[in-house]
C-alpha cells in the first residue's frame, strides 16, 4: 500500500483529504504542520509528500526541502492556494514537486496523487 504523509494546517481540510485519499486506498499519516510532518519523516519512509505552502512552525516549502534531504526519490506536491508563490525560483522548492491549487475537486487530487506515485 501506497504511504502518504500529508501536512496540512487547516482541520477540516485535512480530513477531508485524509478521507479521500484513505477511500482510494492509500495510507495516510496527517499532520498540522510542517515540523511534526518532518519528524514523521525522519523516522520511516512514504511514497509522497503532499503539503500545504502556508503552515506554522515549518512551511511546505521547508518541509519539501528538507523532505528531499532524506530522502531524493520522495515525490511532493503542493496543495495550495498561493500557486505563485510555488511556483517562485525564489522559494527553492523541490524542481520535480507538483502543484495542486485550491479549490480543487477530490477527484483531481486522486487523479493526481495516483499520477505522481506511478510515474
């Protein structure tokens, strides 16, 4: 089974994408923020890393770089509402992450998530 950690600071949605993603047959470990995401991380392994940019104690774009740290073949991608700001060289997020922008339909992210675990 495929292992996803999510790190999402907004309650609702994180449930609601647990949920999803869980009813598609993933196994997904969430967090509200990047630091405890990044602990998770040092501790085993996942297939991918989906997180917000905005969060507090660590943003997902220090989550992405130092998830890529440990380990270079993790895929990621953002789940967020400021594209832009991802989209940034200035930020420095990981070149082969992916990009979701908010709102988005459930079954784009799964679509997605299962796209970028197969590739």
């Amino acid at each position: 089974m495929n292992r996803i950690l999510l790190a999402e600071d907004d309650e609702d949605m994180r449930r609601f994408l647990t949920r999803a993603l869980q009813n598609a047959g993933y196994d997904v470990i969430s967090f509200d923020n990047g630091l405890s995401a990044y602990e998770r991380l040092r501790e085993e392994p996942f297939h991918l890393l989906l997180t917000d940019i905005v969060m507090p104690e660590m943003d997902g774009i220090e989550l992405a770089r130092k998830a890529s740290e440990l380990d270079p073949d993790l895929k990621i991608m953002f789940i967020t509402g400021f594209a832009a700001v991802a989209l940034n060289p200035d930020m420095q997020a990981p070149r082969d992450a992916k990009i979701l922008s908010k709102p988005f339909h459930l079954k784009d992210l799964v679509t997605q998530v299962a796209r970028l675990i197969a590739a």
